[in-house]
C-alpha cells in the first residue's frame, strides 16, 4: 500500500528552550510559533534546499554540494525536534538526512521577514525646497571603511552625495570612481572630459544648458552611477550643476495621475543614439534599446529610472496607447523641467558629483559667454559593485543592512 508521506505526521519533540514555543506541520509548510512574537512559515522544500553545513556546502559562494535534483517531489518531515538552545532539527522522510538550523538565521532569512524589509526605508527623496547637500570628504572617503561607507550610504539614499576635496587633476577623476567600483569604458572613453569647444560632437561639448537627463537611456543596461568632477570652473556666467530626485518626479506623477505612471511603466519606449561621422574614432554608435521609462520590482515598487528626452527615438506602440503614451510623456517632461524639482549648485574645482544615473537626473545651466572655461570630467560604473561594497562596508561596520534589499535599477532585459 502506497502512503503519501506528506500526511504523515511527523513525531515531534519540543525540549523547553528559549526561542520556539510551538511547531506545526501542515502539508509541506512548518510554521514556527516563536517564544516572543510572531509566527514564520517554512516550506519544506525550501528547508531542504537550504540545509546548512558541510553535507550541502556553501550556498553563498556556490561552492554547493548539493543539487535541487536530489530532492524527492514527496518529501516530508519525518521527525522534527527543537532542542534546549531552541535549535530546529528535521529528519527527512526520504534518505534518513537530518537538517539542523539555528533560530537567529531562520528569523534572519526567513521569507516573510525578508518580503517585508524593503530598500524605501533607506531611500529619502528630495525636491528642490530641500536645502542641504549631503557631503564627504574625500580623505576621509580614502581614509578608511567609515568615510567610504558614508560615501556610499549617502548614493544610496538621496541617490547622490557632494564629495570635497578631491584632487583637482585629471587623475582625481579615477581615483574617486575606484571608491565605487570598476569604471565601464564605452564610445565616449574610459573618462570624458565636458569641456566647452567649437566643433560639437556632442551637446555636453557645447555651452548650451542641458535639461535634467539620466545618461544613456539608449543601452540595455545603462551607466549606474556617474561621476561629475570639476576641474575648472565657469565663474558665475553660467554652468551650474543641476540634479533632480527622478523617483521624486514619478512619486508626484503618480499622485497627479495614475494611470500615465503605470503606463510609463508598462509600454517600453525607444530610446536612440546614432551618431555618425565626423565624430572621433570609436565614438560612431547606434544604439537602440527598448525600455519602459520607469522600471518597478515585482511587487509595484519603483526600482529605476531613465529618461533623457532628446534620446526618445521615434515610438512604434501599439496605436491605442499612443495617445495616453503622449500625454504621459509630456506630463513628465513638464515635472522634469519644473524648477521646483531642481537643486542646483555651482561646482567649484577639486568638487565631485556622485550620482545614481538610474534614479537621480543631471542636467546644467547655459553658460555662454561665461568668464571661465568649464572642465569637467564624467565617468561611470556599474550599480551592482556599488551595492556589492555597500553591503559589505555595512557588515563590517557592524552597521545594519547589510541583507537589505537594494534596488536593481533600470535594467531591462
Ligand atoms: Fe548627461
């Protein structure tokens, strides 16, 4: 006779202890009735296929000795058992193995707990009526862990920090982006140097003001975050810095209308860059990606940003949703540009702009004419090796958050 070991109900022993009052089994999920609050629901496939120690290896480092195909579809609990320190012992029903767990790393990894941690607790949004500039110093960023931390913890909740004291140099450029991650080369150079001329290649090598733009919404993944340092100034005709909160602008745009933010979430748009000769040598490209405008994580949070609206190419939705892709555009063209969004500050040399490029907007004011010629210095690197040292700071800092989730940006695949 054939028994369905999942109905079989599991012996179980619970030695007083000071972490777990109860235990339940119900089809393939255990729920754990902790001591001081609240209840955490484990299925017992997930138990299974995150069993610590050396029988598994290490998952994190995927130095793993065991492989999802060795669990049976039937599994069950044949015997769960909590001892006096509270730790959680399952007994599998199939091949004998028995998995130990300890309370704090199930209440630390448990789903539910890591559904409900979300990155917005971390994230403060800002429009032009706040006033302050977050701001590090350079020799404390490459001092030690702290200052390097409060670098990063300052990206990563306004989305940009103001770092002093950088060299104003060339080299300073690198220097300050290495604290970050690995610079990403692409046709515009390892570093581009924004510095106003006569033959315009690009719009940034003009005098011209530049709307708040994310860069590079034409690429699949576009730069994650940006360096903007200073290494001459205009004087006071012009030239200065722009950032805009883009989370801001879209949190506004959903209070004013719903349905132009879901659409501007859900209708990819084309973004484009040809540039064809003359330009320099390797700086010819065509570009296209296709991407939604605002990207959210899958339960409806917004997660990243990309918008520069002389990239936006020519549309091919469907021709129902053109009229309201239109109106959603405009509307957010219109809040973009709204100086009531805007911080703006005027770059003194040795000063440097850290930015997240797939949330916060940069953009400048005109300076034709300007007493001083304008040197800055752009380069870039991606977000997951900013996020990747921020986690790690946080640990080693003993600082909380190190497991908190961070937002992945506006990749689109
Ligand atoms: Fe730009």
């Amino acid at each position: 006779m054939l028994i369905d070991p999942v109905c079989a109900a599991p012996e179980v022993t619970l030695a007083d202890n000071p972490e777990i009052a109860g235990l339940a089994l119900d089809g393939r999920e255990l729920t754990i009735d902790w001591r001081f609050g609240g209840t955490d629901r484990f299925n017992l496939f997930w138990l299974r296929d995150n069993c610590p120690g050396p029988e598994t290896g290490d998952k994190w480092t995927a130095v793993r000795r065991f492989s999802l195909a060795q669990i049976d579809e039937t599994l069950s609990a044949r015997r769960l058992s909590v001892d006096a320190a509270g730790r959680l012992a399952v007994e599998w029903s199939t091949g004998g193995a028995v998995s130990h767990y300890e309370p704090a790393w199930l209440k630390a990894m448990s789903p539910a707990r890591r559904r409900a941690r979300t990155f917005e607790a971390d994230c403060t949004l800002w429009d032009g009526s706040w006033a302050e500039w977050p701001a590090v110093d350079f020799a404390a960023v490459e001092a030690g862990m702290t200052g390097h931390a409060d670098l990063l913890e300052a990206v990563a909740r306004y989305g940009f920090a103001l770092v002093e004291g950088v060299p104003a140099a060339p080299e300073g450029t690198e220097r300050l982006a290495a604290k970050v991650g690995y610079i990403r080369e692409n046709d515009f150079g390892r570093v581009f140097d924004i510095v106003s001329e006569p033959d315009v290649w690009d719009l940034s090598q003009s005098d011209s003001a530049l709307d708040p733009h994310t860069d590079d919404p034409y690429r699949y993944n576009p730069p994650g975050i940006s360096f903007l340092h200073c290494l001459e100034a205009s004087g006071e005709g012009g030239g200065a810095s722009i950032l805009v909160d883009g989370f801001k602008v879209c949190a506004a745009l959903k209070q004013a209308d719903p349905a132009a933010f879901q659409l501007l979430a859900e209708t990819p748009v084309e973004f484009v860059r040809r540039r064809l000769d003359p330009v320099p040598q390797g700086a010819d490209v065509h570009l296209v990606a296709r991407a939604p405008v605002i990207a959210l994580d899958s339960d409806g949070r917004q997660i990243g940003f990309r918008f520069h609206e002389r990239s936006i190419g020519c549309l091919a939705v469907d021709p129902d949703r053109m009229d309201a892709l239109y109106r959603a555009l405009i509307a957010l063209t219109k809040l973009v540009t709204d100086p009531a969004f805007a911080k703006r500050r005027q770059l003194a040399p040795g000063q440097a702009l850290v930015f997240d490029n797939q949330r916060v907007m940069h953009g400048r004011t005109g300076f034709e004419g300007a007493p001083g010629r304008r040197w800055m210095r752009i380069t870039q690197t991606d977000r997951d090796q900013f996020h990747s040292r921020l986690r790690l700071l946080r640990a080693r800092l003993g600082r909380p958050g190190a497991d908190a989730p961070l937002p992945a940006g506006a990749f689109f695949g």
